[in-house]
C-alpha cells in the first residue's frame, strides 16, 4: 500500500469498525430511550410507591388483562377477570391464575407488555408476579397476584388500557433465588 | 482481448505482462480487470436470481400450489432478494466503479489494488455459500430478505448458519470495496481535477460508498445478532430473555434505508452521464446535482422507520418519519428536474443508453410516486405487505438501478471491448424490457391495493387474471434479457471500430483513452483544463 493512503485507509477502517459497535450500542440506546417514552409498551420492572396519587373520581379508565404462555411454556395461565373498570390513581388487586399440568417442577416468567404504548408510562404496578421469577412443582397451582393504579396524569385520549402478559419457560436457566417469592396455592 | 490492447498500444505493451490464462483472473491488482469480473459475476448473478423470479411467476401464473411447496417458495423469495440486492445491483455498481472511476478522475489505478482483488474475489464464495443452503435438509433461508426476527431466529432451520456467514462476508466485501474508492477518488485525482470538475458519477459513488462504510457494518452487527440468539443463548430479540423483536426492526432498517439509496445513487450518477452526451448539451445544474445527492444521503438516516408504521408508534414518531420521508422527494425531484432540463432544446438522439435513460428517468419516477404513496403513514395501512410496496421497489429497483447498470453498459461498452455493440439488437432488447417490464411490474400496483399479501405462494380467486398478465410479463422480460447477453457477447467478439470519444456528444477523461482502454491509462496523470 502507498504511504500516502495509509491514514486514509486507517481512518476508514476504523469508522467501519465503529459503525459495526454502533449497531450493538443500539440495543441499549433502544432500552434507555423506550423507558423514557414509553414507546414499545414496556412498563417498569421495579415497583412504584405505594403511596397513590389523589384519587380521580371523575374518570373511569378500562383496563383489560390478557395473559397467555409462551408457545413453549406447558403452564395455564389466566387472568381472574378479563376487564376492569378503575379510577386513576385507584389502587387495585388483580390475580392471575396458574397451573402447571405437568409432573415436573416449572419455573416461569412473565413479561409485561401494556397497548397503546404510550400508556406504559402511566401504568404503575406496586407489586407484580412480573418483577420476578416464579416455581411451581407439577400438579400444582397458585394464584399470582398484581397490584397496580393508573397514574392520574395519563392523557385523556386514553380510556382504555390492555395489559398483556406472556409467560415464558425459564426452567433451564433457573437461579433459585426469587423462589421465596411464589405462593403456595390452595 | 488482450491481444487487441497489446496490438494497438505499442508504447503501453511493456507494462501488459501478466499471468496467462485463469491466473491472470485470479492474481489480477488492476482495476479493469476486477471491473470486468464484477460486471461479469454481477450478470451471472442477475440470471440465478432471475431463475428464481420465474420459479416464483410460474407458482404465482394461476391461484392453488402448482408447482413448488410453500417453504421451498420463501426460500425463492428471500434467495432471489438476496442475489439481487448483494449479488447483482451492488456488484454491478462496483465494477462499474472500478473500471470507470480512475478513468475518470485520471487516476493510473485504484489506490488499493491488492485490497481490491480481495473484495473481488470474496464474494463468489460468500454466493456459494448461500445458493450451497439451499439443498441443506430443511431448505435454506425462507424468512424473506429482511430476516426479520423472529422468523429468522426462533423459526428459522439449520442454514441460517449459512446465510449469516454469506451476508458476513458480502458485508465485508463492500466495505473494502467503498474503502478503496474513497481513498481513490481523495488521493489519485489527476492535478486539476478539483471537488466540483468530478464527473458526477464519481461524486454519487463518493456519496455512496461513504454510506456503505456507515452502514454496512450495521448489517453485519444484525446478522450477528441474529447468529448468537439462535445458536448461543442470548436474546437480543426474544422477549423472554428481555429482548425485544421490534428492536431487530429498527436496527435493520437502519442499514436498510441507507442501503436503497446505495442502490439508487449510483444510477444517478449513471443517468447524469448519459444525459448531456445524448441531449449535446452540458448538465444543468452540476451543484445542485452534487447537493442534492448529498442531501439525500443525510436524509437517508432519519426515515428508516417509515418501513415500520403498522409495529405501533406513537403519532409523534409517524409524522416525524412521514415528514422526513416525504422530505426526500425535494432532492430527488430537482434531480429529475435537472435532467428534463438538460434534455430541453438540446440536439437529441436516441441510442440505446439514452432509451434506457430515458426510461429510468420516467419509471424511476413512477417508483417515487408510489413510495411517497407509501410515506403517507395512514394510507401504509393499506399498502403494508401487499404488492403494492413489491410494485413500488421493483420499480425503483428493476426500472431504476437495473436500468441504469444496463444504459451504463451500453454506454461504456464500446470503450471497454473497442467494438461498437449491434444497434438493432440494443433497440430490440430496450423495447422487449420495456414493454415487458411494464406488464410485469405495474399491474401489482392494482393487485396490492386490492389487498392481495407479499411472499405468498397461493392468492384469492380475484387475483388471478391480473396475475396471469404479471407472470406473462415476467416471463417475456427474463427472456429479454437473453438477448442482451447475446449482444454483449457479440460485442465482445467483434464489431465496428470504435473511436476514442465513441459517442459524438461525449466528454471527459475516460473519452481520451483509445479504444479499447488500454491495460494500463494515465500513468502519468493528464492535465486538466
């Protein structure tokens, strides 16, 4: 190579090399910006205060529940009432249903996904089977429950939200240290 | 060939020592040589993803499964994209890059000669890669060209190995490719040959290969990702492990926005060249040709989520996209505008690298039309992964680059091979491509919009006539292109004389080398006036 297109050709490379890092800088550069805005429906994966928001007694808001397992995953899986009627800022308990009709010990996780997205932001959950991985042995099942409120200063655009769970198969990678967490069922 | 070089070159012949025979092809640094096996490997190329256009026209001739079952049908939807896109448009441009680009700027050679005959000679194996997958057990790629996750993850089979390797290695190629341009066109230009005297063909593939070096990688960071949450355990994409599926959508679009006008802005450059030597009349407005290619270029990075309005977006996001998108309509038309305006009072005629001008400049256009159509968020509703957005990117596609690879061949052809190519054969070879690229292509703007899906391998009853006139269409347009195989050959082998300048209108660097271009030009650089 000529002397003279060395820097050239070094700067180059180099910028190649930089754009192929950007494309993975994208994927937390996508995390930070959805939790942000709230674009993709993705709610927070840590509990909200509890202490509510001023009850707003002049809005009612719908909130249905959608739960289902992942293709892989062998649990049932439902909500206790398929729609709600709340006030904003309200604090309400919702339990989901799951059963493992299986004979072996199942350890599941749920990811939370809220329509129309931009009402993620609003959407607060206090307490959520969500937040951490749950066991349950086979035959058995248990009643998960949730407790959230809709944050008063949700647009009023919005009258109605879906929450939607999936909940998936994370047996094989297991750590054992949120099974305190699972309640027994009856 | 050489012979010929040899013969008619006595003060050249010393420096045309190479290696015989298949060596000289596999050792070759000089940039003719590569030129022509990318022209040569793109136009193999052309024909193996054409076979499949007609596996998928043959399918689609009549409603129900005829010949091909559905999984081996995606697999020719998302093969013959692959071809097209990688194997033959981008390869093609290439070679047109290395043959015409020193020339043109009086440079003896590219400046990484070496690095070029490995960006060359890479890529037959990332295409044998890839066609290879196709008779794994299980097929080869079926995802569609866009692999979007996860179909190319959770449900893809065993050859996806394959197809990211492949893409890895096409990846790796262009960026070569384009590094070795941009060094030229900065360090090689002949004194004189200032930013604003370059051809415009040379400042597009400047324009484009800055975008391939920004882009490119992106794509091979996608593939890569793709690659580890298949086979290693990671989770980019999947939502169980905290991934996300639309963020796959986001970073390919990323490359896959930019990679369009990769596509297109060579073209331009092409047309820009062609134009004034058939309308005998300079190009109206040089600098804004050089800022509006510029311009679009930017542009080319803030709309890649127009491809994804119906993954739910907030309003804010939709007219932001829209906006920009629609934006891109203003460079594009003072190109157009330009072009017309060069043709205007000028003294035309019309051989067949004007025809195929001409058309690009009216079907491309048709192209844009139809893709501002689809910039429109709420209508992209509608249109979203009907045949209508397969109309609008053939159109842009096949009536623009294709076109344009096809003008530029004509053009430069005499130059290359030092024989003039049969006249009669071109017209008839423009007219058939004409006329049945139009019967191919524009009646899928009807069946899109009568709601019949993309990449789908059996169709409601109500499609069927206009389906049957497409597949007609693409039958006569596939073979169309045989006779322009049979011209470049004729071509190749013989023919009139050509002069220096070739085309009466011409000028530039490239026109005051003899004809054919010897082995080895401007060794010492020319002067510019």
């Amino acid at each position: 190579m000529a002397l003279k297109h060395k820097p050239l050709t070094f700067k180059l490379a180099v910028t190649a090399l930089a754009m192929f890092g950007f494309g993975f800088a994208l994927v937390p550069l996508y995390d930070v910006f959805c939790d942000l805005t709230g674009l993709n429906g993705k709610t927070a994966v840590t509990a909200a205060s509890a202490e509510a928001a001023q009850i707003d007694i002049s809005r009612e808001i719908v909130i249905e529940f959608i739960a289902r397992p992942n293709k892989q995953m062998p649990w049932l899986f439902e909500p206790e009432v398929r729609r709600m009627t709340v006030h904003p800022g309200e604090i309400h308990i919702m339990n989901y249903l799951a059963q493992n009709p299986t004979s072996r010990m199942i350890v599941g996780q749920a990811v939370p996904s809220v329509s129309p997205g931009q009402a993620a932001l609003y959407f607060h959950k206090i307490e959520c089977f969500c937040f951490t991985q749950q066991k349950l042995a086979g035959g058995k099942d248990m009643l998960m429950p949730l407790q959230f409120y809709v944050d008063p200063a949700l647009p009023s655009q919005f009258s109605t939200i879906t929450l939607s769970y999936t909940l998936y198969d994370v047996t094989s990678a297991w750590t054992g240290d949120s099974a305190e967490s699972s309640q027994p069922g009856e | 060939m050489s012979a010929v070089v040899t013969d008619h070159d006595h003060d050249h012949e010393h420096h045309d020592h190479k290696p015989s025979g298949i060596k000289r092809w596999f050792y070759t640094t000089n940039h003719k040589d590569i030129g022509t096996m990318y022209l040569v490997f793109a136009l193999i190329m052309f024909f193996i993803g054409g076979a499949m256009a007609m596996v998928i026209r043959a399918e689609l001739f009549q409603p129900g499964m005829q010949f091909v079952e559905p999984n081996f049908f995606n697999q020719m939807t998302t093969v013959h994209g692959l071809i097209m896109v990688f194997g033959a448009v981008m390869p093609a441009f290439t070679g047109l890059a290395n043959w015409m680009i020193p020339m043109m700027i009086g440079a003896p050679d590219m400046a990484l000669p070496r690095m070029n005959n490995w960006s060359f000679w890479i890529l037959p194996f990332a295409f044998l890669i890839l066609l290879i997958s196709l008779f794994m057990p299980g097929g080869g790629p079926s995802f569609g060209w866009t692999f979007y996750a996860p179909l190319s993850t959770t449900y893809s089979g065993d050859s996806t190995a394959l197809f990211v390797f492949s893409v890895h290695i096409m990846g790796i190629s262009s960026i070569m490719g384009a590094i070795n341009v941009i060094v030229t066109i900065f360090n090689l230009r002949a004194p004189g040959m200032t930013w604003m005297k370059m051809p415009l063909f040379v400042w597009t593939w400047l324009i484009t290969a800055f975008l391939l070096i920004m882009v490119m990688p992106v794509l091979a960071g996608a593939v890569t990702m793709v690659l580890t949450d298949k086979y290693f355990g990671t989770s980019f994409f999947d939502a169980a492990g905290g991934g996300d599926p639309v963020l796959f959508q986001h970073i390919f679009w990323f490359f896959g926005h930019p990679e369009v006008y990769i596509m297109i802005l060579p073209a331009f450059g092409i047309v820009s060249s062609i134009v004034p030597t058939f309308a005998r009349k300079p190009l109206f407005g040089y600098a804004s040709m050089v800022y509006a290619t510029s311009s679009i270029a930017l542009l080319s990075f803030l709309v890649w989520a127009h491809h994804m309005f119906t993954t739910g977006m907030p309003v804010a996001g939709a007219l932001f996209f829209m906006y920009c998108t629609m934006l891109i309509a203003v460079p594009t038309g003072v190109k157009v505008f330009n072009w017309v305006a060069t043709m205007w009072r000028g003294a035309m005629t019309f051989e067949v690298p004007m025809m195929f001008a001409l058309a690009f400049i009216v079907l491309f256009t048709i192209g844009g039309f139809s893709g501002l159509m689809l910039a429109i968020t709420p209508a992209d509703f509608q249109y979203h992964d009907t045949y209508f957005v397969v109309a609008h990117f053939h159109y842009v596609l096949v009536t623009g680059a294709v076109f344009s690879i096809i003008a530029a061949a004509y053009y430069w052809l005499p130059k290359w091979t030092g024989h003039m190519y049969d006249e009669k054969l071109g017209q008839w070879h423009f007219w058939c491509s004409l006329i049945s690229v139009n019967l191919l292509f524009f009646p899928m703007h009807f069946v899109g919009l009568a709601g019949m899906p993309r990449r789908i391998p059996d169709y409601a009853l109500q499609f069927a006539d206009f389906n049957a006139f497409i597949s007609i269409g693409g039958f006569l347009f596939g073979a169309s292109q045989l006779i322009f195989v049979w011209l470049l050959v004729k071509c190749a082998r013989g023919g009139e004389k050509a002069t220096a300048q070739v085309w009466e209108g011409a000028e530039g660097l490239e026109w005051e080398v003899p004809s054919p271009a010897p082995y080895h030009t401007f060794e010492t650089p020319p002067v510019i006036k």
